[in-house]
C-alpha cells in the first residue's frame, strides 16, 4: 500500500535539467505524484503524512540503464560463467536488490542475467513477491563463437552463464526471437569481444548479423542495446539500428555521424572504468590495468562532450554487479564522470539518471522527472547535489528513498550475506610465491 505523503519545503530538481524550484510542497497520493506547490498543500488530506524537508533536496528516483542484478558482485569471469547456479543466482538477487534500492535507484536497466533469470525477477518484484526497484531486463547477452570479454571461456555454441552464442543469421533470429517470447524488454549484443593476444576489444559481428538481431527485434517492438568497445563497432552497430550503444569506447566522427543520423542513445558506463583507474590498486586489480582505462576514459570523454552537444541522448548507468561496482556504492559514480570528464554540469548529470534513464525504462511518460501524473518514485538529499554531485554516492545524504509511493526503511541494517559454499571462487594467491620472494 502506497503512503500518502506531503514533502513539505524541499528545493525541487525535477529532472528535466530545470533549474531547482526553491520551497515546493509535493504531494504523493495513490503511488503517484498528485500535485505540487501550493496546490500540494491545498489538496493534502487529514489522514496525509506530512514530511518536513526543509533545507533538503526532492528529486526523482534514480534510474540506473546499466547494470547486472544477477552478478553478485562477482570477482571473475570463471565464477561468473562455471560456478554459479541458478538458484543460488535468484535467491542472491532478491537480497542485492535491497541494497540497490536503499541507495536510491528505485527503477534500473539490467542488459543480460546469469542463466537468464532476468525476465521472472522483473515479475517476481511486479506481483510483490520479493521487493525491489522496478526493472527492466534482457535475457542473456547474445554472443558469436568468438566470445565477448571472458575470451575462451565462451563455448563454440549453446548457452552458458548470462551468454547465449548463436553462429548464424538464422541463430541470430531464432535465439532473438526466443529471448522476446521469455519476456525480454531489450535484446543484448556482445558487439565487440577479447581475442587472446590482441589488444582492446575487436568486432565480433558482421553487418549482417548486426542487421538481422535489429530487424527481428524491432518487426516485435523490442529496441536493442549493444556492448561497443571499438570505434567501428560503434558506427557499424548505429548503422544497422541498435537503439543503444553501451560503452561506445573510442567512438571516432564516423561512429558520432552514424549515431545522429540514426537516432541511438548512448550508455557510456565509465564506472567500472573509473573506479579500476581510481582504486583498482588498493583491492588488487590486475596491474597495469589503470593506465589502460584511465586512456579509455579519457579518449572516450572528448567525443562523448561533443555528442552531447550535438543532441545525442546521454545516460547513465553503473555496471554494477562487480566486485569493482558492488550493488548500493556506485550508482551516482557515473554522473560524476560526467561532469569531471565531460564538463556537464551537476543538473545536466542529473538529467542522465532521470530523465533520460525513463527512456531506457520504455517509461516516458510515467518516470524520471517530479511531474504531476508521475509514478512516485522520489528522493529526498539532505543537501544540494547540484553543488556538489558526489553526494548522490553518499547513503548517509539520502533521508528518504519512496519507491513506487512507499517509503523504503533505511533503518535496517545493510543486507550483506557470507561466504556461499562452492561459490566463491577460492584464489590460492594474488601472486605467485617464488622461491625469492619467500626467502630473497
Ligand atoms: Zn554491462
């Protein structure tokens, strides 16, 4: 049962990248945003919870368009695609959706899940039978023989973790047809993969292919969404009608070109990039990666400010799922990366994860801004994070999180859960003991 509640005083960001509206009531009946403003106040009821937010900031629920619910901050790609089973994958899940929540992302985008379990959490969260952020999610993410970025550990064909591999124009139809038919709100393409021995990521589809997911998904009305970590493989997959490019690394003026003229949006996820780059030293990443990443960013930024002003839509989404991007941490990661690196300001960032996250949600008119009529998925930030945009990273700033009119307990204490047998896997070292560095 959705509260009926009074936000009394709070500055409004409303999410569209207006500026924010200083003392404005807002008023949450029935699950939705019922009015605002003097007209909030006039129309609370007696029976109406009253909430003083004065000197606080309402905001609209984040929505994070990238991230992995089934992943359970995962360690490796061995763990990810050979030790995870899929029932241990539900029961996870249902706990890290908590911890999404609680950190204020009450409606997120999930590409691909770990045996495809993603379309029966989104309806197990509909019906009430776990709680969570409303959803959006693909099955598994379609793959060729060469594999995506767990190199050799993809098998020739079949199904293995969040991986579906399909060797054909035929398979490519078949396997997208199949994904929709088990509830997929986006088809997900492994666009480019890791060839052993060659650098950065390479594309991994031909045209054709490309061109067969989109048409085929698209004649059923469902958009597409691709992991592009090359130039051309952004300009190949714009062209063939991918709605959103994910990562976009090293997308050149071809790619930008290609992307305006065909209308896709563009998920840059630096989070993971950023937090390997920032901290990936102090919790033993692999060496050398920092730098690597740290180019990417940067590389990517320049063009990535350049779409932005040329009207492409810009999201915001966090990869998390990882031990690098562990659920409830990092989901306003990536608005900072906007502004350090793209220059945007801290209400435009906003506008990343609101706004435009309600367009990978395929809910415009019901989500992302504080409009009488919406959904009432609503922040409220002890502070102004369009001073400081960092603070949206901060749990200790959010003092309430209402999702779908509700309002989430923060109280609790974090959900966190223990070592699961034969889970985990076990490393035997970080390095390897040589004889000198025993006794040298
Ligand atoms: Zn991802």
């Amino acid at each position: 049962m959705a509260d009926d509640l009074l936000l009394l005083g709070g500055s409004v960001i409303d999410g569209t990248g207006a500026a924010a509206s200083p003392d404005t009531a807002v008023l949450l009946v029935d699950g939705r945003i019922a009015a605002l403003g003097a007209d909030a106040v006039a129309h609370a009821a007696a029976t109406t919870t009253t909430l003083d937010v004065a000197g606080q900031t309402v905001m609209p629920g984040l929505i994070d368009s990238h991230l992995h619910c089934t992943f359970d901050d995962v360690q490796s790609n061995d763990e990810l695609f050979f030790h995870r089973d899929p029932t241990m994958v539900t029961l996870t899940t249902s706990q890290n959706l908590q911890k999404i929540l609680r950190a204020g992302v009450t409606s997120f985008v999930d590409p691909d899940t770990a045996h495809g379990v993603g379309p029966s959490i989104r309806e197990a969260i509909e019906a009430g039978v776990i709680s969570g952020p409303r959803m959006k999610t693909g099955v598994q993410a379609l793959m060729t023989a060469v594999g995506g970025t767990a190199g050799r550990l993809i098998p020739d064909e079949g199904t293995v973790g969040y991986a579906q591999v399909v060797n054909s124009v035929d398979e490519v139809i078949l396997w997208t047809r199949r994904h929709i038919k088990f509830g997929a709100d986006w088809i997900k393409i492994h666009a480019t993969g890791s060839i052993p021995g060659r650098p950065g990521e390479l594309m991994v589809w031909n045209r054709n292919e490309m061109k067969a997911a989109c048409e085929t998904a698209h004649e059923l009305g469902v958009p597409v969404m691709a992991h592009c970590r090359s130039p051309e493989s952004t300009t190949i997959c714009a062209e063939a009608g991918v709605d959103l490019i994910l990562h976009a690394s090293f997308i050149d003026d071809d790619g930008l070109q290609a992307v305006i003229d065909n209308g896709a949006s563009i998920c840059p996820t630096f989070t993971f990039l950023a937090n390997l780059a920032d901290f990936g030293a102090s919790v033993g990443a692999t060496p050398g990666m920092e730098d690597v990443f740290r180019n990417e960013i940067q590389a990517t930024a320049k063009m990535m400010r350049k779409a932005y002003d040329e009207g492409v839509r810009i999201i915001s989404g966090s990869e998390s799922g990882f031990a690098l991007t562990p659920y409830g941490h990092w989901h306003g990661r990536e608005m900072q990366v906007f502004v350090e690196e793209l220059g945007l300001t801290e209400l435009e960032a906003i506008t990343t994860a609101t706004k435009n996250g309600a367009w990978t949600m395929r809910m415009e008119e019901d989500l992302g801004t504080i409009e009488v009529g919406k959904l009432a998925d609503v922040l409220v930030v002890d502070g102004d994070p369009t001073t400081d945009i960092t603070m949206l990273n901060d749990k200790s700033r959010l003092s309430e999180v209402i999702s779908r009119g509700e309002r989430v307990d923060l109280s609790a204490p974090w959900p966190e859960h223990g070592h699961i047998k034969d889970w985990k896997i076990g490393k035997w070292a970080e390095e390897i003991l040589t004889w000198d560095r025993a006794y040298g």
